[in-house]
C-alpha cells in the first residue's frame, strides 16, 4: 500500500468514526432547503441568504441524530470548532463565500441555524443556541474582532445586517440567561426576545446588546454602551441603558471619509422593511 493509500484510508476511517458523510450537492436534499426556507424567510428584513445554487453539503450523524454542514465555495481562513450536545439534531450550519470561519458554533438544542455570510473578515465570534428553532445571521461583508453571540429562547434570533464591525469584547444575547418573576403575581418578567442590527453599525469595545435591542442602520454605539431597546438609523449611541447622543452621522471603515463609501452607505440603506407589521423606509 502507497503512503497516499495509507492516508486515504485513515481519514476513511477517522470520517466513519466522527459521523461524517461523503459530500453531496445540496439539490439531492430538498428537505434540507425547506427547512432552511421556513426558519430564514421571516427573518430577512437587513440580510440575504449566501446563494445555495452551487453548494455543497456535508451531513454529519452520531447515534441516529443528524446535522448538517453547507458550504459555498471560495478560500477560507481559519479553523471552526463545532460542539454539538448528546440530544442536539437537525442543526444546520451555513458558510458563505470567501468568509472567515468563525471560532466556535455551540448547539444545545436542535432545528437552530448559523448563517455566516459572504465575505467576513476575521470571524472572531462564538455562537452558542441554547434552545430549538432559532437563527443566528452575520451579515454580508461584517468584520467581528471578538464577539460572543447567545441566542436562548425557541425561535429567537440574532440578525446582523451586511458591512457591520465589531470591536473586541462584544456580546449579543436574546436573553438575560436566568428568569425574573413578579413575587405577587409570578409573571414572568424579562422573556426573551429577539435582536436586530441593521446594515452597517459599528460596535465599540465591550458593548452589550441585550434581548429585545433594535439598532438603526448607520449608527455608531460608543464602548461599554448596554443596549436593551430599540435606537435610530444614523446616531450616535451611548449609555447605560444606551440611547442617541447625536443623529445625522454615519462612519467608514477608512480613517477619512471616502464620499464615494457615503453614497454606497446611502444606497444600501435605501429600501424599505417591514418589521411586526410597521413599515420603515431608510
């Protein structure tokens, strides 16, 4: 036996031993692109899909349960590390094209899916689904430089719209991770929610954006802002809780504002969205 034989036959065997399923074009899993089209559909107001047309599949199983991992094509820098709990199933991750992949992907529940779009720079962010049927979206083109991601609660997500940046030390969370009741009534008091972030924000250092948190598109949130509400396209945000300080603005990735970069912001932000039955334009 050659030393290529040799090789092939080890990772024959390690693949077997993962679960790992030979790779198959994702048109022999119509299933798969079902459920992908009944969890994302609702939830495409600031973002799209990676196109799936060329994508290809890998199906992974462990003791009767499958997951599913889709790739599109282009290079890719770093490594991911996937966990996937005993009872975890029918999770679906996406990679988009020529995007970084990101540090870690968490599954405590099942039926969740992780979108990572087209071209993300860096992907230093964790994403961690504690409960079944939610979705986490990193927008087209987002720059993450140490983000932690928690999505708690069945069918809560986390929506990042395309070109947004991320310092170091920020976390998204739907949830407060423990519950509060009212003594007298027991209601319970802080649900969770889901998040969204329009294209092209630009979160500082240490930022928290908390369960139920809306930030308008082209707006800035200052380091150590707590974000817990819904806050204007075009501002700048700061605060514990955060809210606008000034409107009007908007950022670039460069050091000087390029005008060209202000009219691509412009016609970006340009359309209209409809978000709990109001529609917004920006």
């Amino acid at each position: 036996m050659s030393g290529i034989d040799s090789v092939r036959k080890k990772l024959a065997a390690l693949a077997r031993r993962i679960g790992l399923v030979q790779a198959r074009p994702i048109s022999q899993y119509p299933e798969l692109l079902e459920a992908i089209e009944r969890l994302t559909s609702p939830r495409q107001q600031f973002h799209a899909l990676p196109s799936l047309a060329k994508a290809t599949v890998l199906r992974l199983q462990d003791n009767g349960r499958t997951n599913w991992l889709i790739f599109e094509g282009g290079k890719r820098r770093m490594t991911t590390k996937l966990m996937f709990f005993p009872t975890s199933q029918n999770n679906i991750i996406i990679f988009g094209e020529r995007s970084d992949l990101p540090r870690e992907i968490r599954f405590e529940g099942s039926g969740n899916i992780a979108i990572c779009g087209n071209d993300i720079q860096w992907a230093q962010v964790t994403m961690r689904f504690i409960s079944d049927d939610a979705v986490i979206c990193l927008g087209h083109g987002s720059i993450y430089n140490g983000t932690a991601i928690i999505v708690e609660g069945n069918g809560c997500g986390v929506e990042i719209g395309r070109e947004c940046l991320f310092a170091p030390g920020t976390t998204i969370r739907s949830s407060d991770l423990h519950g509060m009741y009212d003594i007298a009534s027991g209601a319970w008091l802080n649900a969770p929610a889901p998040v969204y972030l329009e294209p092209h924000c630009w979160l500082g250092q240490d930022v928290l954006v908390l369960k139920g948190a809306h930030v308008g598109g082209g707006s800035v949130i200052a380091a150590r802002s707590v974000v817990n509400s819904a806050l204007p396209r075009f501002s700048i945000i700061a605060g514990t809780p955060a809210r606008a300080v000034r409107d009007g603005i908007c950022w670039s990735l460069a050091r000087q504002p390029d005008p060209a970069e202000i009219d691509k912001v412009r016609d970006l932000l340009q359309r209209t969205i409809e978000i709990d039955g109001t529609k917004s334009s920006f």
